[in-house]
C-alpha cells in the first residue's frame, strides 16, 4: 500500500512537469508565431502590391534665353547681337501604380501635366512608353496608359471610407529615383482639408500619415496591412512640421479615373465666390468695432468675400456679405461644407441656396458653371 502511494505521488509530480513543460511550450510557439507575423505582414503586404509600382520619367520642351539681357554690359550686348531663345530639355520623375490588366497607371497630376514624353519603368525593370489620357488639376489625379501589350499584374484596391486613425500605412515608389522604396507609418488623421495647407486651388480631402513620403513618391500607392491601395501619396510637409505625407483617397482616385478614362478631363462645377467662415466669436467680435460697416449675423456660415466678374454667382444675384447657411436644404456651418455639396451640383441645373442678407433669409436659385481654366 505505501509502495502504491509513493508511485501515484511520482504520477502526479510526473504529470505537473509534464503540464508545466507543455504550456512553456504553447506559450514559446504563440511568442513565435506572434513574432512572425509581426514581421511579415509589410513584406506580406508590399509582395501583394509591389509588382504594380512603377516609375515615371517625364520630359518636355522648355524654351529660355542663353543669357539675362538685364544682366548683360551694353558694349557686349553690341557685340553680341539680340539673344535668341534656346530650347532645352526639363526631365522630371514619379510614381504610379497599375490598376488594371490594361496597363492603366494612376499617378499625380503634377508629375505628368504639360510634358511631352512619358516612360513607364516596371517592376522587373522593362521600360514602357507611356501615354497620358488626362490630368485633372483640382485634384492632382493623372492617368496614364502603358503603350505596350497588356499586364495582368495590377494592384487590388481597397476602401478609403473604411480607414480609421491609427491603421498601418505603407507607402510605396521611387523617391528620389530610388526604386521599390518601402516606409511604414499610420494613418495620422482622415479627411484633412488640402486648403489649411495652402493649396487654396484644389478641393481635396487628404489622408494624413507619418509613412516618409519623399520627392519621386508622388504618384505612387499608400496601401494597408492587408495589401490593398487605400491612396494615391501626393505631397509632402516640408519645413517646420516636417515628417507629414498626405495621400489621396482612393475612392476619389477611382472616381476621377473612370471619368479621364471616358472623356479625358474632369468637369468641376463652380459658383464664382470666394469664402470665409464665420461663427458667433467672430462675428461679435466684428461688430464690436465701432468702424464695421456692416453689422454680420451671430450664427455658423459661409461669408461671401466677394463674387467673380460674370461668374454663376454674380448672374444669379449674390452679394459680397452674403451669408449662406444652406445648400440644397443641406446646413452650412463653413465653406469647405459649401464646396462639398456645389463638387456635388449638376451643371447647368438650379442649384438651392439659403443665404441671410440684411438679418433676412432668402433663396436664391443659381446654375453652377464649369470651372474655367482647367483645360
């Protein structure tokens, strides 16, 4: 009997050990497996999209003057004769991404507009010509279409909408021409107004990451853990507060696309005025002043500063000091809600504005126009 206890108590310590020995074990794998996919899941993700990413190398005709006249002594100006004018070749770069088997490559505008020679370098390093089917300077979107054949390799595209702060960014391209360039961030922040960075010309809404984004990535894809392009990387923060890339949503860059893709330009309706937001802190503080001409109304709006010459605006009656509060009985607290429902409007067609002029509120009916310029 004693003998018997003594084994079924070494059973037991046996049994400990064996358990003990068992979730080290478990505990060694989960470690592992936790550390391979934390190392994995970039290249994972690079692997999925890489092949798609392209170089552009750009070139145009630019036409300058061998020397300043300004700068030029009178007595060798004689000698010399009048200047003509020397053309000259400017080379630029980008990036791009393939997004279809037809060799379709979205990029950046400004990487590709008024040049006259594209060429598209792939992956495997095969250089391609490159045709541009449009730009669209509003939103800095370009399409070019690879001359050559047809690809089967393009990169799968995902869903800006479902971002959310925090999530991993990868940006990928040829910054300073160093090609198939990987850096790793996260999204910063959504739907950052391109205005407040001084880009007073275009209506973009910007996801902010702190993945580098350096000159030559421009154009090239801002993609997620899953391997999927989220967006199009398009400038970077330089100077004080340097460290901030802003790429293009990918919902917009296939929007944009498909409308270069069918009729080689993007129509962006405009009403011709140019805006300020008010609120009740400034307006009090407005009319404070004992020298304000006009006393403005203490509510959230956008301020009309003033109103282009033939514009749809001026046509349909607006007024500097206007304030609108609603666009297609949509509420306006600021200009950016404003341009977001006009980007919205169909050209040519009544478009609904509520506006405060003299503390009254009127409708007033105006037809968006084109925006002039573009091409």
């Amino acid at each position: 009997m004693k003998n018997f206890k003594i084994k079924f108590i070494n059973l037991i310590q046996i049994f400990i050990v064996v358990c003990i020995c068992f979730a080290n074990f478990s505990q060694e794998a989960e470690v592992l497996a936790l550390s391979s996919e934390s190392h994995n899941f970039v290249s994972s993700a690079v692997k999925n999209v890489g092949p798609a990413v392209v170089k552009i190398d750009t070139e145009r005709l630019v036409e300058r003057q061998q020397f300043d006249p300004t700068l030029l002594d009178p007595l060798l100006r004689d000698l010399l004769g009048e200047q003509g004018i020397t053309p000259e070749r400017e080379r630029g770069q980008g990036s791009g991404v393939i997004i279809d088997k037809n060799g379709l490559v979205l990029t950046n505008a400004h990487v590709v507009e008024r040049v006259d020679d594209v060429s598209v370098t792939l992956a495997d390093g095969t250089i391609c010509d490159g045709q541009v089917l449009g730009t669209d300077a509003v939103t800095d979107l370009a399409l070019v279409r690879i001359k050559e054949s047809t690809y089967s390799t393009f990169a799968p595209l995902g869903n800006s909408e479902d971002l959310e702060v925090g999530d991993w960014a990868i940006a990928l391209g040829t910054p300073y021409g160093l090609e198939k360039t990987v850096t790793l961030g996260i999204v910063s922040s959504l739907h950052r107004d391109i205005n407040s960075l001084g880009f007073s010309d275009k209506r973009l809404d910007l996801i902010q990451t702190d993945a580098a984004i350096n000159p030559g990535n421009s154009g090239g894809p801002l993609i997620n853990s899953n391997g999927e392009v989220i967006g199009i990387n398009t400038l970077v923060r330089s100077g004080p507060g340097a460290g901030l890339g802003f790429a293009i949503p990918i919902n917009l860059a296939k929007h944009v696309s498909d409308q270069l893709l069918k009729n080689g330009e993007v129509v962006h309706p405009y009403l011709g005025v140019q805006l300020i937001s008010l609120n009740p802190r400034i307006a009090k503080e407005h009319n404070k002043d004992p020298n304000s001409l006009v006393q403005l109304p203490e509510r959230d709006g956008a301020l009309i500063q003033s109103i282009i010459p033939n514009s749809p605006a001026e046509k349909a009656g607006l007024r500097r000091g206007d304030l609108v509060i609603a666009a297609e009985n949509i509420s306006i607290k600021e200009p950016k809600a404003l341009l977001d429902e006009v980007e919205k409007a169909q050209i040519g067609k009544i478009f609904l504005l509520n506006v405060l002029r003299d503390n009254k509120e009127i409708q007033i009916n105006i037809k968006p126009e084109p925006l002039p310029g573009l091409t």
